[in-house]
C-alpha cells in the first residue's frame, strides 16, 4: 500500500506522463482522419447531382388552369392579378380617403364626454373583434 500523500501524487504524475504521448498521437490520427473525411465530402458534393433540384419544366406546362370561382375572383396571368391587386388598393384608399361623416354623427360625438367616447370606441373594438372571431369558426 502507499504510505505517503506524495507518494500517491508521484504515481498519478507517472500515469499522465505515460498516457500523454499515446492521447496525442490519437489526436493527430482523428485529426487526419477528420481532413480526409471532409476531403471526401467535398468531392462527393462537388460530384454528385442533387435530385431535389431537378430541372423545372416550362411554363406552359406548369400552368393548370383553374376555374375563377376557386381562385376567389383573381386572374390567372401574374400580370393581370398584379394590376387587379393594383386596382383594389386604390380602390380602397380612395374609399377611405373618401369616407364622409354625417352632421348627426359629428354633432352626436361632440356631445359626448370622454368616457362616453371611450366606452363606444371600446364598444365597437368588442364587436369586431367578435365578428372576427364568428368567421374564424365559420371557416373552420
């Protein structure tokens, strides 16, 4: 048995300093082998042809026509749908844009205090939230 502290700490040092040359040749062996490894790799990608980017076919023979009804009233022909799209958002705006209150409603908001605003601003807020919420069941 060891009889010393020291003792024990000189065979541990005696260990490490046995097992150090064996640990760093197998470090430059996984080294070589990781090159060699990413070498082969490379190759291979450089060579092999990537089935998931197989040629496209044309145009013509992409396209499937499909009835109006299910495309929700939008042309086939990118163009077309671009300058319909086009025409809504300017339809839109101008609608907006355009949007006139009647005299009874401004003088109808007017009257109210603050709190009355905000209780039928926050009214309004509930019910289209609650519209909402009705189509998302209805199209589910």
């Amino acid at each position: 048995m060891l009889k010393t502290n020291e003792q024990t700490q000189r065979y541990a040092l005696l260990g490490m300093a046995a097992m150090l040359p064996g640990m760093e040749m197998a470090v430059e062996v996984l080294q070589q082998q990781i090159a060699e490894m990413r070498q082969a790799l490379a190759e291979v990608q450089r060579t092999v042809e990537k089935p998931w980017r197989a040629e496209r076919p044309d145009r013509e023979l992409r396209t499937v026509e499909v009835p109006t009804s299910k495309r929700g009233g939008w042309p086939a022909d990118p163009k077309e749908r671009k300058a319909e799209m086009a025409r809504r958002v300017n339809a839109r705006v101008a609608k907006v844009r355009g949007r006139k209150i009647s005299e009874a409603q401004k003088s109808a908001w007017a009257g109210m205090s603050v709190r009355q605003r905000k209780a039928r601003l926050a009214a309004m807020a509930a019910g289209k939230a609650e519209q909402a919420k009705v189509k998302r069941l209805e199209a589910a």
